[in-house]
C-alpha cells in the first residue's frame, strides 16, 4: 500500500475584497496580497470576484468571467500579474 504525502501548498478557499485577496491553504496557513497584484481583479466588479473556481487540487485560482488566474506559488513568492503591453 502506498500513501501520497504532498508538501505542496494548496488553496481550500479564497476571499476578494477592496484591497486584498486572501487564501486559505489546507495546511491552516492563511496568506493575502494585495489586490492591486491582479490588474483583472482590480478593475472587475465585485460580482465578477466572487465566481471563481478552484483549480485542480487547490495549485490556483481561475476567475472565468475576466480570465484570470492566481496560482499558490504566485502569492507565495510574490509574483504579480503583468499588464499587456500597449504598443508604442
């Protein structure tokens, strides 16, 4: 019999308001960052925050309606979403 342990972190739920995006990871940590990290979140309506979906086991977040993802390791390690590009 074989038991798969994983170290990885992964979200069970995740909370969107005003300034903040907030995860719960099923190891009881709780990490945040700020919602300016998201420029998608950032200018979506708050209807739009709050349809999300869990990705896989809990790597991420997808927000369908804006087309946005979030992953764990992205809010772990600071990683922020870029803006497009404008051409000169």
């Amino acid at each position: 019999m074989s038991i798969v342990v994983t170290t990885e972190p992964r979200i069970t739920s995740i909370e969107v308001d005003a300034n903040q995006i907030t995860a719960q990871l099923s190891d009881g940590r709780m990490i945040s960052v700020p919602l300016v990290w998201s420029w998608r979140l950032s200018e979506a309506t708050p209807e739009q925050r709050r349809h999300f979906e869990i990705m896989g086991s809990g790597q991420g977040v997808h927000w369908p309606e804006i087309d946005e993802d979030i992953s764990v390791r992205g809010m772990l390690y600071g990683i922020p979403a870029p803006r497009p590009r404008v051409p000169a």
